[in-house]
C-alpha cells in the first residue's frame, strides 16, 4: 500500500485520537479547537509509515541528496537488508519489544507497523517488493495483487482510511451528546 495510507490506516486504528480512543478519545481532555489530537496520533502515523521510511526512504533521500533525483532502480543491497528488517516477523518482534521496553506507552502507537506489514502481504504482487514476513527463517512470499497496478486497491485503501477516521468521529461524537 502506498506509504501515506499506511500512515492514515496506522493513525486511525492505532492512536487515542482514532478508534483506539474509543468514544474518550485523545489522552488529555479537549480544551482548544486546535486539541483535538494527542500524541498517540502522530506517534502511530510515524509507526505506520516507519518501515517504508527506514528502508526506501532511505534511498530515495541519498538519490536526493546526492543530486540524482528520485529512482526506483539503483537501490543498493543495504535498503533491501533494512526493507527485510522492517517488513519481517522478527524485526518487527525485536524492534516492538525494545521500544515498548523503553517506553511502555509506545504499545498502542507502535501497532501501526505490524499492520503496516500485514497489509503490505496481500498488496505486493510479483517483483522485488513482495513482503519478506518469514525472514530470515524462510524466502516464503505470498505473491498478492500490487496496489501501485491495480486503482481499486489504492482508491479502495483510501477509502478505508477514510471510513475508519468517520468512525472515529461518530464514536466520538456519540459521546458528546450523551
Ligand atoms: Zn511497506
């Protein structure tokens, strides 16, 4: 899925401000019009962007950097190390039970990568981004349909993305009049 639904996906399911929040919503009580988020929101769009960040952002921020404008070829074999990483089973289990170790809030933010991944499986179709989820143990992929070829899967992940944070809202709103 494109890296910024992952985000809006990420956020409405995994932040207090989103569903997560249920009909009390963000942590700290609604003051000002512009306190409608906390900071689980940002925290979980992070985490539902990360893995794309940490490994294709990468390459396309030295591509910038170094003058060569944004490629989708040229991607040196650390990118695909870090794309492996972040896409697994086991990278995310490590990285999920150092961060939550450190910060013990990060629980509920930091479930926007796993889903971030779990999506991925179904919407990367044969090529060089199909999701390694077994790595390092296995080269197993599900060959699934390639959301960047197919307009109702990424229309489709933006409606979701929209639905869920309507959802949001009316839960919140039911509360308010309640
Ligand atoms: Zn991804």
């Amino acid at each position: 899925m494109d890296t910024l639904v992952h985000g809006a996906i990420g956020a409405a399911l995994c932040s207090r401000t989103g569903l997560a929040g249920g009909r009390r919503g963000p942590l700290r009580g609604r003051k000002r019009w512009w306190e409608f988020s906390d900071w689980t929101l940002w925290a979980a769009f992070f985490f539902g962007i990360f893995p794309d960040l940490a490994s294709l952002g990468i390459h396309f921020m030295m591509d910038l950097f170094t003058g060569n404008g944004v490629r989708w070829h040229g991607i040196p074999d650390f990118i695909f190390v870090l794309y492996d990483v972040t896409h697994s089973l086991l990278g995310i289990a490590v990285c999920y039970g150092l961060l939550v170790a450190w910060k013990r809030a990060l629980w509920l933010p930091a479930l926007a990568w796993p889903i971030h991944v779990l999506m991925d499986v179904p919407t990367h179709g044969q090529g060089i981004f199909l999701t390694p989820i077994l790595w390092p143990f296995s080269d197993w992929t599900f060959a699934g349909w390639s959301w960047w070829l197919d307009k109702r899967i990424f229309f489709g992940s933006w409606w979701l993305a929209g639905g869920l944070w309507l959802a949001a809202g009316l839960m919140r709103l039911s509360r308010r009049k309640a």
